[in-house]
C-alpha cells in the first residue's frame, strides 16, 4: 500500500490508525480532516499530505480530483482518480450530486459510491441535533431524483 486517502473524519478509524501508525505511508485528507484527526489520534504521524478540497494533485501515474461532498462531517471530500483513458469515480455519504461532484464524475468510467441514509432512523435519533434532522442530508433515492433533473 502506498497511501491512505481519507474522505473525513471518520469516527471508526481503529483499522486504519493501527496501519498508519505502524508505517511511515502518507496520508492524504483536507486541512479540517487532518485537524480532527489530530485531535483524537495520530498526532505524532509525521507524513501528511495535505490538500485544499476542489484540487486536483497527482499519486504516481494517478491523477487525483477532489471535489466537496455534503454531508454532515468535516469538510467531507469525495474522488476522481484518472489514469491513461480510464477513470473511477469515489463517493461516500452522499446527500445530493453538486455541479462540481457532477462535473469531476463525468469523465469516470466506474462510480464507487455509499449512500446509507435512513430517514426515519434520523428523525427517531435522540442524539442528533435539530439541523442535522432538517439540513439537506437526504435519503439515496433523493440523490439520484436530483441528479437527474
């Protein structure tokens, strides 16, 4: 494995702390990620490789776009990846397809994407705050009737 790339703060990173930290590999995330990562764990990780959300950066051969993705995490950032004519697409809680994830996802000849939210779990959900339960973070059905129109 060359690299870790992180799409947030992720609250179960155990996995992937114990590799990191266990090897000198870089681990490339957004300035807000990185923060909050620091905060809980692998402060002492000297190996970031910092990026500013909507650049684009290469990894060996790999060209890699980033793009902002909304949802309710820190500054969350999903992927393109491109290499020679091929390229696949890299998406994680999805709440609705922005122009800019449109336009970094139209060249992609693969789309990896996870969209897991549960309308009613969130309503139901005692320790969500009101604008989670109320902000534009929709259901996957949602995200591909916008998509569309």
């Amino acid at each position: 494995m060359d690299c870790f790339l992180l799409t947030s703060m992720a609250i179960t990173f155990a996995g992937w702390k114990c590799f990191a930290g266990n090897f000198a590999i870089p681990i490339y995330c957004n300035a807000q990620t990185a923060e909050a990562i620091r905060c809980f764990s692998l402060g002492e990780h000297k190996n970031w490789r910092i990026f500013r959300t909507g650049t684009e950066f290469t990894i060996c051969d790999i060209l890699v776009q980033t793009f902002p993705v909304p949802h309710d995490a820190v500054e969350p950032v999903g992927y393109a990846f491109h290499a020679g004519n091929r390229g696949l697409g890299f998406i994680t809680d999805l709440g609705y397809p922005t122009k800019m994830l449109i336009e970094r996802l139209r060249e992609v000849h693969t789309l990896v994407i996870e969209t897991n939210h549960d309308e009613k779990l969130l309503q139901n959900d005692p320790y969500r705050p009101w604008p989670v339960k109320t902000t534009d973070h929709v259901a996957p059905r949602s995200s591909f009737q916008r998509g569309s129109g």
